[in-house]
C-alpha cells in the first residue's frame, strides 16, 4: 500500500506523463492504488496522489461493491454545458470539503491496463464528479483550485499547516 501525499507535495503539482508501457509495472501500481484505494475508503485515487506523476486513474463509485475502473491516459471529450456544484473531498486535502462546481454529464476516453481504448459514455452523478477531479489530479489541479478566493482565504491557515506536513513527509519518503 501506499502513503497518499498530502496538499503541499510538488508532485501534486505536476503534469502527469502519459504511460507508454502497458506492461507488469503498471499492473503493479494499479494494484497497490487499488489497495490505497481501498484502505482508504476513498472513491477515486490517481497516481501522482501516490507520488507517481503518470496518467493513471481508479475509480469505484460503488463503495467497495465492485472492483475499481483503471483509466490510463484518459481525457474528457465531451462535456455537458449544464453544471452541478456539490462537496467535494479528496485523500490529498483531508479532512476538508468543499463546494466544487463540475460539468454534470461527462464522456471520457481513456485505455485499458491492456492498452485497449474504451470510452465511458455520458456519465453523470458521482462518476462525472470523480472522472473530473481525478482527471484533474493528473494535471496537476487540486480541489482548492476550483473554489473562490474567499473560500481560500478562509482555508488558508488549514493549508498552510497542511503544506508543511505534506512537505515533510515527501522528504522523508
Ligand atoms: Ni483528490
């Protein structure tokens, strides 16, 4: 299993490379994000959350019911004009939600750990949110990101705190 890195961390800062090998490594990481995943009780984990910067993505909107979907190199390639703004939360920014407005209807294309391309059509609710903040992480976007200025203000301290341990606990690993 693997730590998740925290707000603070360059790595989640960075643009994730595409994976070109669809080979033993990358079942290996996506097995290990898989079990972070779901020690974590998380909905959704993408690599560099794992101190990886490539574009690899899990996702299971079904709490455990079913193994998560792996998404290597996905992109959005449609996306409703309608927005839904809920909370969010996300492992690397604990214990912190936020008011995050998203494309309600998404249509990703993304491969398989096989390298075989599929697309997930028109996904709504709680996928389309996933798909977008986990897409997101891989270019280096974070939820703080989507919020005002004086929703960040206000979290200001929190992060700053948060920065700092994240700092410290990338230097030690
Ligand atoms: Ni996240």
């Amino acid at each position: 299993m693997f730590d998740v890195r925290l707000y603070g961390d360059p790595v989640l800062r960075k643009t994730a490379e595409p994976v070109e090998k669809f080979d033993d490594n990358l079942k290996r990481l996506v097995e290990e994000m898989n079990e972070t995943l779901r020690a974590e009780d998380g909905v959704g984990l993408a690599a560099p959350q794992v101190g990886k910067s490539v574009k690899v993505v899990v996702i299971d909107t079904t709490n455990g019911e079913a193994e998560p979907v792996v998404l290597v190199n996905p992109v959005i390639v449609e996306s409703s004009e309608e927005m839904i703004t809920s909370e969010e939360g996300c492992l690397s920014v604990p214990g912190i939600s936020l008011s995050v407005p998203r494309h309600a209807v998404v249509t990703v294309k993304a491969f398989d750990l096989n390298g075989k391309e599929f697309k997930i059509e028109k996904a709504d609710g709680l996928m389309a949110k996933a798909l977008q903040h986990e897409i997101d992480h891989l270019n280096g976007i974070m939820i703080v990101d989507h919020v005002s200025v004086l929703q960040r203000t206000m979290l200001s301290s929190k992060l700053k705190k948060m920065a700092k341990s994240g700092r410290d606990k990338s230097q030690v690993s």
